[in-house]
C-alpha cells in the first residue's frame, strides 16, 4: 500500500421509542404508508414540537455505552433546507451543542486493541421515506420525527477491516442498551463513510468522498476496500480525487459517484424558539447510567471470571443478544455454567436453525434447560436419555414430565442397583471366575444383565463401577 | 357589546352575531369566513349554562386553526386550508361553551401593522371606513369596536393586539408569553407570537384569560404557572400603585390631543392615589427594538413559513419538477411584503451574516429586556400611549418604512414582545371622533396587576363596553 487511508464515519441510528422525537405519533416499522403520522408529523401550520423524553434516556444510553461526556444542558436547532422528505421545511438536530461529545469505542484488530474516538453524539428526528417510481414520487411520512441519534467518529479508522469493526461494535453496544434495534438491512442503522488517502507521514488529508447508506457490515468493508483501491488508482496514474458523495452498487461491488459537493450548503441553523433549553437532573442520568444493560464486553468478562467459561464459549454466547440473554435466564436456575453453555450454543442454536425458527419464536423455556442439565448431573437420565428429552423440551414441554412419561427415570438408587448386581452375579458364577482370570469383559457382560434387568434405566457410570467392587469382593 | 349583554340563548346569539356581521362586512370588510355553526350549538347546547362563555360567539383571527374550518392567515397560499385540529384556544373556547361565529382578516401571516395586506383586502376603522383598523389583528379588533362580537381572539408578535385595539378604540389584551398555548396557532414568530383578545371592557378580558390561559403539553413553552381568577379578583384601588410614564415615548409625541388626554389620564390616576413617575430608559436602546424585533421575527418567520410549499397542503402551482412547484407555489403563494420579510429573515440568518445580524439581535434583545426589567422592578406597570397619532388613513400609513419620527413611539410595545412582559391597551378617549388608546405593561405572570389597573383607567374615562354602530 502506498497510501495511509483516513476514515471517519457517521451512523444514523434510529432510537427504539414508541412515539416520535417530537410527537405523539406511534413509530411501527413496516406499517401500511402514512398511517403513522399526526399533524406535527406533516408539518401543519401552527403545530409544535414536544420532546420525547424517552428518546433522550436511550440516547444517554447510547453517550454512556460510548464513554461520551454527556451535556445536561439539552438544546436543539433548526437546520433549514426545502424537500419533499422534509415537511417542516426544517429539521430539529442538536448543531451547536449535541447531547454526547470526546467518547470512544475499542475494537480488536489485528494489531490488538484499538481506541476510535467518537467526536458527538446528537439527537435529530427522521425525514420521510421517499419511493421513485416511473409514475412519480412516492412520500412515505410514517418515518418522518422518528427519533435518531447521529454518531459521528473522528477519522482514527485505517482500513475496511477495522471500519466494519467499529460499526458492527458500535451495533452490539445499541443494540444490548436496547437504544435502538439496529437493523441495517431495514434502515434503522444508516451507515456513512468518509474516506480520503494521503502519503505516509504526512499530517493533513487528503480530498474526501463519502458512501452514503452502506446496508450491511460486509458492505462497509467491501466499499471501503473498494474506494481504497478506487482512489490509490487515481492518485498513482497522477489525477486527482473529487470530493463528492458516492454509494455502493453491490451487482458491481464498486462505488459510484451519486453528486459532487459544490461548496458547502448553508443550512441557517438557529437555536430552535419552540425548546427551551432543558436541564437534565443529574440524578435522573445517574439512575440511566447505573441501570445499563451490560454491553457484550462485560458479559464476556462475567461468562469467563465468574462462570470459568472459555474465550470461545463466551464469544459465541454474546455473538448475539438473544443468544446469551436466553443463557442468562438458563443459568439463573443451575450453576453448571459450562454444561448450561453447551446446550445452548451447540444442541438450541442446531435445533432453531434446522427448523428455521428465530428466538423470538423459540418454545423451550429456560428453566426447563436448566433442570434437564440437573437431572443429567443427577444421574436421574442418561446423556443419551437426555437428548431425546431436549427434542420434547423443544416443544415447550417439562423435562420431568417427559422423562417420566417415557420411563426415562434412570435408576441410581445404589442398594436397587446392588440388588440387581448380586443377582446377576448368582446366576452367572462363571463371571467371578473369569473376572478373576483377568477377563475384563466379565465386567462388560455383568453390567449388560444389570441394564436388560433394569429394562435400561440403571446409571451406567454406577453399575459398571459398582460390578467392578463385587467382583474384587467375591 | 359585553359578555354580560349576552343572553343564554345560543341560537339568537350566534344569529345576532352573524347577521350583524354580514351587514358590516360592506363597511369594514373584518371577515374571512363566516361559520357555519349549527354542529357548534348542537354541542354547546350539551354543555352547563353555567361555564363562562355559555352561548357566546366568538370571533376569531385567521391565523388560530379551527377544525373543519377553513383557516387561511389572510394569505394566498392557504386559501383552501382546513386544519384537520382545533388549536389549543378553540378547544378552551369550546369548552367553556363559545361558539366559533366568523373568521376575521389580518395582516398576512401577521406581518403587518396596518391590516393593508391581507388576501381578502383591506379592514377598514369602525370609527371612520376611510382609516385603517391597524394590524396585525385588525378583523378582531374592528368586529369587536363595531359591537359585532363581545369577544374576539387575536395574536400579538410586534403590537399586532395593542395597536389595532388603540385605533378602534376596544381593549386589547396580550397575557405573559407561555401563559396562554400557541399549539395551532400559524405562527409568524415562535418566540414572540402571543394569544390574546379583544373586548369592550376590562372584565371581559379577564374573563377570557382565565378560560384561555393553563399549561398545555403540546407547547413546551406554555407555563405551569397557577391560573388566577382575573375577574372575581379584579380591584381598581390604585392606593399605592407605582406606575413609571416612559418618557422616551412621551417625550418624541407631537400630537397635541393625544398628550393632553394622556395627562389627564394621570392627573386622574394620581387623585387615586397612584404614584405616576416619569422614567426615561436609554434613547439608543430603544432605537434598536425596531431592527431588533425585524431581524428576530423574520429569522424565525422565514423557517416557521418553510412548510408552505404548496405541495401536502395550501394552493399549489404546477411545475416542472419539485422545485419548480414549490419556487412557483410560494412566488404566487404570498405577497411581496412577506416575500420581503423572508428575504431580510433568511439573510440575517447565512453564516457569514449570522453573527452579526441574528445572533447579535438577540443579544440585543437580552440587553433591552434586562433594562425594561430594570424600569419595572421599582414599579407596577409601565404607562405610555399606544401610539403617536390616532388611526391614520391607509396612504399615511406604510409598514415597509421605518419612521425617523416615530422610531420608538410607534414601536415601543414590541418591548412586551421581546420581555414576553404581559401588557394591555385600554381605550382612553377620543380626538375628532377617533379613539385613543394607552398600554400598560406590567412584570411577567403580573396579569391581575395589569388587569387592575386597567380597571381603574376604565373607570376614569367611563369607556366601558364602548362600541360604535357602523350599520346605521
């Protein structure tokens, strides 16, 4: 590589609240078109914003999971500009003084761990959804006040590696503080990328282009890598690099030039008349702070210091938040963290996915899971036994009640089972003998009687340990 | 006409309005739309005959939304609006068991002093139909002095309340900013516009703020602070009332009637025991309210107005792409006046005008009302005449000049605008059969202050319920 690349990127995230930023009107993704609208909503004349206070706590979620400092002081603006998607005519954002600013995230790169500055965090609503048909434009206004916040980093990102690092540690920190439910491929997450190259050692930048709405975090990679390429070219055969907007064509998998920016566009803000600025209660942000949901570092950390897990088990119980929450709720009813852990990731995940259904979905419950991995322990079933309970459980049913149903109960009552080994020492002499003799597989043969007595249900680990003792006695 | 006057009947109140109305629309052209309001009686007829404006119709600016009603601001652009909600003070109105009877003219949008720029023309002075009613709420205040309604809504953002009420001769009354909703209100400037009314006396206007005023949830600037019960409490003992005369107001006046009547007016307060001072604020402060409010107002104005593009609602006009329809939408939309104010407004507000334009209009404007603060600490309300000259002819009167003449006498209620100060204007007489006005302002959520006052002043010039007749 020739060239040091700088990348900065900005997220869009939509927040996770039942009602607008400034409005009453409900926020449903995939509802019918403009059925989700009030009059604020369609910029009516006369009509003013209301905070949604609901939208500021996850925001102060999302500053706290990115080690923002957050402002108390909550102030907006208007940022003018006219479109269709647009119907005030303006948007309400935080220009001069966003909620979060000087945070950070760490990723893991190869090189070990890496530090992305975050310069602001801020809170916006959403525009109206357009649709380009052959007949015209279609506007969607069910979209328009959704509530946002704009994460914007600082240009610390050096590859496509590290830039779907970020975004993808960015969504799992939203994601598990419930702020926002972070679908890319729906929009909810917007992703967009500024990149410019420059010779190693040098200190200023070079001419940037931005990809706008990158959908999907191998995208991010690949139309960085691509514009990477894109650019170097153009620098080695001696042109130069126009600062414009571009976006990703997945068919081609190269960036394409959408618009040239043409100076800046002036956007008159102004503080916004109708908010008054707000002082948070710095109690309020305290109890936002101190009931976080844990993000998946800290889980990890829990799963391998306080349950013995291994890096792996732990990286792939927080790959997703279902995942470990389902494990969470398994291990408040058995402390066999690893064997709790098995089930879930390999038996449940193998089961959801052959059948094709998500978590959302899932039946079995679990405290079940967790007094099935009892009963193992117990030894009142057999591994064996247990792996067809596990596919009635899958079906919501009690692991106890299957069990019994089937005649599972395994038997592991030592005089029961010593009973049923002196029997079958008595009938079969010939077996002390042979034992005796140094023959092994008496054990073997003794063991197979006790379990045909036993119609199957006897501890195989207890018996054979048990036959093995009479024998010596005898 | 009083509320008092007004019986409980609905039906013979609201056709007593209306046809009253329809006969001086000829005359003084106040009205937009008149109401159909059969379903409005239906519901009020539901309603205890007890609540404060049982049966009253009332009329109402342009600029207030009324559901299912068309609602226009006197402008081109929402000829064919009809808001699909009531604004918060139609919803209060209907409550306390008024009827919307007609929409009145204004200026357009509210911007205006003259009520010379509205879509359906001209308002005309009850007093004399070659004047003007003043604006911006100049079909309220008309309707009201011509005793058509015994109540009417208006908007206030320079003086646009207290300036049409001193040319025809009502009551005109703006409450502290916040204590009455703006949710519905077309706004011409957020953090100026105020609601208030008109009447033929000072108890009505108390009557009206206490159904009017109260936190609402959907106007994050609207106040918590308690509610009074203005009428019952109204008490026009001045005995040891401090009441400041701004001198910088008095002193630039030249119209010989106007400064007599004003005297008088405080010899009389005095003999009630008032203690009536002279205060002079800073003359080159007071010469920036004008730029001030106009940078300001229209900054604002210019984003508020952004929705009306012609394409979700409003008259639209065609064109080749969306630009072109919003370009070609908002050119015929409005007039040139409010073309006008936008242009100033959008100016002041680019970067590299912004700091030296906007942002220092607004620490202007923070100077100004720390130094009307200053003048009111000492005292109850603030006294000066309501403007320099009675109601001029439309050919005197021009809202795109600034007047050298009367820089800060004919704009010094802007002051209660910029301070969010309540503040009210109170006829005072009469010269050459044109009425006289005089505004009292007092300190924020003061209103049974001001209102007592005004009481008092009512009562010196025996004005109460004071109406003219224009069908004679």
């Amino acid at each position: 590589m020739n060239f040091e690349t700088i990348i900065g990127i900005e997220i869009h995230c939509e927040l996770k609240t039942n009602t607008k930023m400034f409005s009453a009107g409900p926020v449903r993704f995939g509802a019918a078109p403009n059925t989700c609208t009030n009059e604020i909503d369609l910029g009516m004349p006369g009509t003013l914003p209301c905070l949604n206070m609901h939208a500021v706590e996850l925001a102060i979620r999302a500053c706290s999971g990115a080690h923002c400092t957050i402002d108390p002081l909550i102030k907006f603006d208007r940022k003018n500009y006219y479109y269709s998607d647009l119907p005030k005519g303006f948007q309400i954002t935080q220009q001069f003084h966003p909620i979060g600013s000087n945070g950070y995230l760490t990723i893991d790169t190869e090189a070990g761990k890496k530090k992305i500055r975050i310069n602001r965090i801020h809170m916006e609503e959403d525009t109206a959804k357009q649709f380009h048909t052959a007949n015209g434009t279609m506007i969607d206004f069910n979209r328009a006040g959704t509530p946002l916040v704009e994460i914007v980093s600082e240009p610390d990102i050096r590859s496509g590696k590290e830039a779907a690092a970020y975004v993808e540690q960015l969504r799992n920190m939203l994601y598990y503080l419930g702020v926002s439910d972070c679908k890319m491929e729906e929009g909810s997450m917007r992703c967009d990328v500024n990149i410019s190259l420059r010779p190693y050692g040098y200190d200023g930048y070079g001419t940037k282009t931005e990809i706008k709405n990158l959908n999907s975090l191998s995208n991010v990679q690949k139309a960085v890598d691509e514009e990477i390429q894109r650019q170097s070219k153009i620098y080695l055969e001696g042109g130069t690099v126009i600062q414009e907007t571009r976006r990703f064509d997945e068919a081609s998998k190269t960036t394409i030039s959408m618009r040239k920016k043409e100076g800046n566009v002036d956007y008159k803000f102004f503080p916004e008349p109708n908010i008054f600025p707000i002082q948070l209660d710095e109690a309020w942000i305290k109890s936002i702070q101190e009931n976080l949901n844990e993000v998946p570092e800290q889980r990890k950390e829990r799963y391998m210091n306080q349950y013995g897990l291994s890096d792996y088990d732990a990286v792939t119980l927080t790959a997703t938040k279902e995942l470990s929450d389902f494990y969470d709720e398994v291990i408040k009813h058995t402390n066999e963290y690893k064997l709790a852990s098995n089930w879930v990731t390999t038996e449940m995940v193998a089961y959801l996915n052959k059948e094709g259904i998500s978590y959302e979905e899932n039946k079995l419950q679990p405290e079940h899971l967790a007094a099935m991995i009892d009963m193992i322990i117990k030894g009142e079933i057999s591994g064996k036994q247990a792996k067809v309970v596990f596919e009635e459980m899958m079906q919501g049913k009690d692991p106890k009640v299957v069990a019994e149903a089937k005649g599972m109960k395994q038997m592991s009552d030592p005089s029961a089972i010593l009973a049923l080994i002196t029997a079958a020492i008595e009938a079969n002499p010939q077996s002390v003998t042979d034992f005796k003799n140094g023959k092994d597989k008496a054990v073997g043969f003794l063991v197979g009687q006790v379990m045909k007595a036993s119609k199957g249900t006897a501890n195989p680990a207890m018996t054979n340990k048990m036959v093995q003792e009479e024998l010596k006695k005898r | 006409m009083k509320l008092n006057d007004l019986g409980k009947n609905v039906e013979a109140n609201v056709e007593c309005v209306l046809s009253k109305a329809h006969a001086s629309q000829d005359k003084l052209n106040a009205v937009v739309t008149f109401v159909d309001c059969e379903k409005q009686i239906e519901e009020v007829k539901k309603l205890d005959q007890n609540l404060p404006l049982y049966g009253v119709p009332v009329a109402v600016k342009d600029n207030i939304s009324t559901k299912g009603i068309r609602t226009t601001a006197s402008s081109r652009i929402l000829d064919n609006y009809v808001p699909v909600f009531d604004a918060h003070v139609i919803a209060k109105l209907k409550a306390a068991g008024a009827v919307v009877a007609v929409k009145t003219s204004m200026d357009e949008l509210g911007m205006g002093g003259t009520n010379l720029n509205a879509y359906t023309g001209k308002v005309n002075n009850p007093y004399d139909f070659e004047r003007i009613s003043g604006g911006s709420s100049g079909g309220s205040a008309a309707l009201t002095a011509a005793g058509v309604v015994a109540l009417a809504l208006g908007t206030d953002t320079g003086d646009s309340i207290r300036k049409p009420a001193a040319y025809c001769g009502v009551v005109g009354f703006k409450p502290t900013y916040g204590r009455i909703s703006r949710y519905g209100v077309i706004p011409y400037a957020s953090s100026l516009d105020h609601v208030g009314c008109f009447t033929s006396c000072v108890k009505d206007a108390a009557v009206a703020l206490e159904v009017l005023a109260g936190r609402d949830d959907r106007d994050m600037t609207s106040s918590y602070e308690p509610v009074g019960h203005y009428a019952e409490a109204l008490n026009s003992d001045l005995k040891g009332k401090r009441i400041a005369v701004l001198a910088n107001v008095m002193d630039s006046i030249k119209d010989e009637a106007i400064l007599k009547n004003f005297d008088a007016l405080c010899e009389k307060l005095k003999a009630r025991g008032a203690i009536v001072e002279k205060v002079k604020m800073n003359d080159e402060l007071l010469e920036t309210l004008l730029p001030v409010y106009l940078i300001i107002a229209n900054a604002e104005a210019c984003a508020n107005h952004s929705n009306l593009d012609g394409v979700r609602f409003g008259m639209r006009e065609e064109g080749a792409d969306l630009e072109e329809i919003m370009i070609n939408s908002r050119t015929k939309g409005f007039s040139s006046a409010v073309r006008k104010r936008f242009v100033l407004g959008s100016w002041s507000l680019f970067v590299e005008n912004q700091e030296k334009l906007f942002r220092k209009a607004q620490k202007v404007r923070r100077v100004i009302v720390d130094a009307y603060a200053d003048v009111l600490k000492d005292y109850d309300a603030v006294l000066a005449s309501a403007a320099s000259t009675t109601a001029p002819k439309p050919d005197e009167s021009n809202d795109e000049k600034m007047s050298d003449t009367y820089l800060v006498a004919e704009n010094h209620m802007v002051l209660g605008n910029l301070s969010g100060y309540p503040s009210i204007t109170v006829p005072c007489g009469f010269a050459e059969g044109l009425p006289i006005g005089v505004n009292l302002t007092a300190k924020a959520f003061d209103e049974q202050n001001l209102l007592n006052i005004a009481k008092a002043i009512e009562e010196e010039t025996g004005l109460e319920g004071k109406t003219v007749e224009v069908n004679a």
